[in-house]
C-alpha cells in the first residue's frame, strides 16, 4: 500500500508527480515510465524551493496485505487506516519476494535485474547496491533536502563507500543486516548463526549499545524520527526514510500490544497482531509530532 497525505495540494504537486510516477515505474507491469523522467522531475524541485514539501517514506517489512485494518483484518491499525482513508491509495503495486532486491529497486528506480541484487545480502556478503545508480536520497539531497534514514539497510555494508551516509542520507540510525533481536539488536545468520553480534549503527558508527539495548526497535526507530522531526530547521525541507524492521521475524513485541489479541488462539500470529499494532501506534505518533512542529499541511506520507 502506499498512501500520499497533503492537504494543499497545488504546493505538493511536484512531489506526488514524482512519487506517483517513481512507484509506477517500479512495480507497474502496464505503464513503463523511465526513470530519466523521475530525475527530471527531481531536478525541477530547486526552483520552486519555496513550496517544498517534507517527505516521510515509511516502509513495513513483510507485512501482509490483509494485516490492515481497513483491508478487513482484524489486526486493528486506526492510524494508518485514517491515513488510507484521507490520502491516495495505490494497491495494485508489486515488490520482490525479499528484502534487498525490493529496497534496491526502491531507493534506485531499477529492476533488480540491473543491479544484481537477485537476492538477500547475508552479512557477509562481499556486495552492496551498486554505487553507479543514484539514490532518491542523492537525489533529494543534490535538491536541496537534508535527507535522514532510520531502520533497516540491507543493501550492503562490506565497505564504508556502501553505507547509507554514503548513498545520499545525510544522518542514518538502523541496522545494516537483514534482521536482529527487537530488543538486543543482536544479529545472527539465522540457524547457521555464521555470523553474529550487535548490529546498531549511528552515522558510519557503531551505536552505543548500552543506551539502546532493550529498548524495543519499533520504538526506538520511531523515537529517532520524531527528534529528527522537532529538531530539523523549518526553512529547509526533510526527507525521512523510515525503515521499520517490523514486522520482519523474530516474532516480539511487548506484552501489552499481545494482550490486545488474546481471542487469537494462535501464539504467533497473536505476536505478530501486536507487532503489527504497535508500528500503527508509532506511525500515528510520528503524524502527532508533525502537527505540533506545525508541519503537517506541508508534507507528504509515503506507507
């Protein structure tokens, strides 16, 4: 699902051309739109910096079509139902089977038949999104946008040169591997546990982990983005992607969003409703600090 939310229209329609127009050519197997146009659009942006909006591109990984509430689920998400509700809906769009050939095709416009990235990046991996193809961060960023990531990479970290701060994103906080403990941020390679250890980067850096360790990442990623929200100066714009890592496994969540869901029988998909849950109760906490930063009217929400 992606959902775009303004409210003065005229001032953000250059951001929806490009957004629409981005995603279209990314998944759409009707209309083909190259993605030299989507760069001409970019470049576009500089002269009407006046009405630039804020863009936030939140992306849920492995979230299932019908784990929505207004899809029918009886997973409850209040606020990004609000936002479907008040915005454009566009559903009929597709993403690969995993992680890093989708996020690749995200942020760069092009197939994963281009980039080479067929498949996921185990941390090991000697490969990384090519540094060939520009970022929509590069992008915005050469616009005028001070750009900031938060959540989950994936798309290689072999070499500093492949690190987000390298790839157009002027601050990144997350995690560079496919996936961690929610509250440790430890990662392993799965069962085979080849590789593990703390993976929670701030910057080009490893993180402190003793101020985050047990802090649950849904929350932890959501807090960055509001304090990226409260602090950014008002006459530039922002671009925030939010990478959330749920709700990816390993199934948790804390117990009070479980609660919520003790009619399901089933332990992990009663886990998994909470997760879910939980991430629709950040995303309408991340809308609130917008509003009291006085932004709201003048941004768009890509989900």
């Amino acid at each position: 699902m992606i959902v775009l939310k303004a409210k003065q229209f005229i001032k953000i329609a250059v951001i929806i051309f490009l957004c629409l127009n981005f995603y279209s050519f990314i998944f759409s197997s009707i209309k083909v739109i190259t993605i030299k146009s989507f760069y001409r659009v970019l470049k576009a942006i500089p002269q009407c910096r006046e009405t630039r909006p804020n863009i936030i591109f939140i992306i849920a990984d492995d979230l299932g079509y019908n784990d929505l509430g207004y899809h029918g689920s009886e997973i409850r998400t209040p606020n990004i139902d609000k936002l479907a509700m008040s915005g454009v809906r566009l559903e009929n769009y597709y993403v690969q089977p995993v992680c890093t050939p989708t996020r690749g095709q995200l942020l760069t416009g092009k197939y994963q038949i281009h980039t080479g990235l067929n498949w996921v990046l185990w941390p090991a991996t000697p490969a990384g999104l090519p540094l060939d193809y520009p970022t929509i961060a590069d992008k915005l960023q050469d616009s005028g946008y001070a750009t900031h990531m938060v959540g989950k990479w994936h798309l290689g970290f072999y070499k500093p040169e492949f690190l987000p701060t390298s790839r157009g994103f002027d601050t990144f906080f997350g995690f560079l591997s496919g996936h961690s403990d929610y509250y440790t941020h430890i990662t392993g390679n799965y069962q085979e546990k080849l590789m593990t250890g703390y993976d929670l980067m701030e910057n080009d850096a490893p993180a402190n982990i003793s101020r985050y360790n047990g802090a649950y990442s849904t929350q932890l990623f959501a807090t960055k983005v509001k304090n990226i929200i409260r602090k950014q100066d008002s006459d530039n714009p922002m671009f925030i992607y939010l990478s959330f890592q749920a709700v990816h496994a390993p199934l948790q969540v804390p117990d009070k969003y479980v609660n919520e869901y003790l009619h399901i029988n089933d332990i992990n998909r009663r886990k998994y409703a909470g997760m879910v849950s939980c991430m629709d109760e950040e995303v309408g906490n991340i809308v609130e600090a917008m509003k009291t930063r006085g932004i709201w009217n003048n941004t768009v929400i890509i989900f």
